[in-house]
C-alpha cells in the first residue's frame, strides 16, 4: 500500500511512522508513505496558501490552486483507489472502515489547517471524508496518523500474529474482553480459572460472554447498531 500524505506541516507526522508497526511495515516494504508540503505548491515566493474566507468570518482557509496542484501531480504518476479528506464535519472513523481501507493499494490523505479548504476540492476530488471523533484538531496531522495507524496493521504480513486483529474491539461490534498474563496471581489478585483450565471451547465461551457484557456496560450503541444490522 502507498500512502500520500499532503500538509501544511508534514513534521507533525512523521514521528508514529519512525517506531513500532508502522515502521515495522515501511521497513518489510508492505508500506510506503509519503510526505507532501503544501507549501511546495504555493502561489508566490512567500509560500501563500491559504486566505481570507468569501462573505466574512473568522479563520483562514487553504486555497483550492496549491492543493490542485499537488494531487494534479500526483493523479499523474498513478491511480488512487481513495483520496481522504481528514475533518472533524465527516462520518466517524470506524473498524469497518478501516478494514475497507487495507485492502486499497494507493491512498491520498488531505489534512486540513484553518478553517479547512476550499468545499470546491471536497467537491471534485475528494472520494472519501473521515473524523475521527467529535472535537476539533488545529490541523488533520494528528487525525491522518491515527487513520494510518488503524488502516495499516491490518494489512497481512504487518503484525506477528494476523489472527490478532481480529479479535481486536469492534470487529464484531463488540469490545474486546479482559486479558490477563503471568503471574496467575499478584498481590491476592488472581487470573480468572477458566483461563488457566486448557479447555480451549469453554474460554472462547466465557471470553465471548465477557466481551457481550463489558459492550452492554460500556457501550451499549454497539449491541444497538448490530441488532439494526441484523432487522
């Protein structure tokens, strides 16, 4: 998979892909990501990319010209399968989502400044918008790094172990239960006895059970969401 990331301020984001799996995955070559300054593409020698906004108001807004540009020469050299754009007035990101993202091969990611850009590009380019929670950002960086981050491990080959992302929290619309790991007990507290049994059928059984309680619990609109899957 390749990953384009167009910025105002690509330093913001490039730190998560220098460490752990995301770094893993560039290294085995599962992954390429590139960084794109919009200030590359930008009007004049003082690198002007954004400004005021049409009918008043308050914050600045990235121009339509400089990020034209830029995905111009990009949709040059290849074909992109999405071209996201990465602001908090979007569908929230989800597992479901990013389980479709990992199977593209290439991807543009537009972060936003400001006030954000020009809807004329929303309208004409971008195939996909996504939020990744109900807040505002000052810039899409950090929203980019968490979609790669959920996109990319799912990508064969990336983690150790492939089985375990799919037992990860909401890929069944259920959150993940407890886990537990040496020693069996500490301090008076002790792992649970089923888990020490071997009785592999019946685990899977109170770990099924544990996840449908702690979902009820914790976020009840999951169980919601999936029976108005299944009506």
């Amino acid at each position: 998979m390749r990953i384009d990331i167009i910025s105002v301020s690509p330093e913001l984001i490039k730190s998560p892909f220098e460490h752990s799996i995301l770094k893993r995955a560039i290294d085995k070559k599962i992954t390429e990501i590139h960084f794109h300054n919009l200030r590359d593409y930008a009007l004049n020698r003082y690198g002007k990319i954004d400004d005021y906004q049409f009918g008043g108001g308050a914050g600045m807004v990235l121009m339509i010209e400089p990020i034209d540009k830029c995905l111009s020469e990009l949709f040059a050299e290849r074909v992109y399968d999405e071209v996201i754009y990465m602001t908090p007035d979007a569908p929230t990101l989800n597992q479901q989502t990013a389980n479709q993202l990992s199977s593209c091969q290439n991807i543009i990611i537009i972060t936003g400044h400001y006030k954000g850009i020009d809807q004329r590009i929303r309208d004409k380019f971008v195939t996909k918008e996504i939020s990744i929670g109900d807040y505002v950002l000052s810039g899409g960086e950090l929203a980019a790094a968490v979609l790669c981050d959920a996109v990319i491990r799912l990508i064969p080959g990336v983690l150790g172990d492939e089985t375990s992302a799919l037992t990860d929290s909401f890929q069944d619309n259920l959150l993940a239960p407890p886990v537990f790991t040496r020693p069996a007990e500490y301090k008076g507290m002790k792992v649970p006895d089923i888990l020490l049994s071997g009785n592999f059928p019946k685990i899977d059984e109170w770990r099924h059970e544990q996840a449908i309680e702690r979902t009820k619990r914790i976020r009840p609109d999951l169980l919601n969401k999936e029976r108005n899957r299944e009506g």
